[in-house]
C-alpha cells in the first residue's frame, strides 16, 4: 500500500513536513476505516482532534487506532528474460 509521504497534521493552515509514523484507523463494529496517518510528533494533538470530531459525529464513532508504520526495504532483481 502506498502511503503520503507527509504528515497529515495541518496547523494554522500549514502542512506538517515530516514523514508519517502511525496509520490512524477508527474501528467500528466489524468494519475499520483508514483516516489518516500522522507523525511522531503530532500523535497526541491528532488523538485530542478525532476525539473532538468524534464527539461531533464528524467522523465515524468507534475505537481509535494507531498502528506504528515499519519500512520495510527489499533489493528487488528486475530480470530481463535472460535467465
């Protein structure tokens, strides 16, 4: 899965440079939605802001997850039908 390749906090109108640290999803009933994905540094004023959207039903109620994003980095072989 391709993922930004910045924050997605935005502050005053102003985009977070860094690169993302955690995919937030909201779990609901059987079903979970990807929002957004936020860096190290914004995880907690992300986790303050959904709850508030949540409060105000403008996301989907449910539980708020935050999973760790791991890179993972493979040296891919292109071969070129020579083998």
């Amino acid at each position: 899965m391709t993922l930004p390749h910045r924050c997605s906090y935005i502050d005053r109108g102003r985009d977070c440079p860094l690169s993302p640290s955690y995919i937030i999803s909201i779990e609901n009933d059987n079903d979970e939605y990807m929002i957004a994905v936020v860096c190290h540094d914004h995880r907690d004023l992300m986790e303050s802001r959904l709850k508030a959207m949540q409060s105000k039903s403008t996301i989907p109620q449910g539980k708020t997850k935050f999973q760790e994003i791991r890179v993972v980095v493979t040296d891919c072989i292109n071969a070129a039908g020579d083998e």
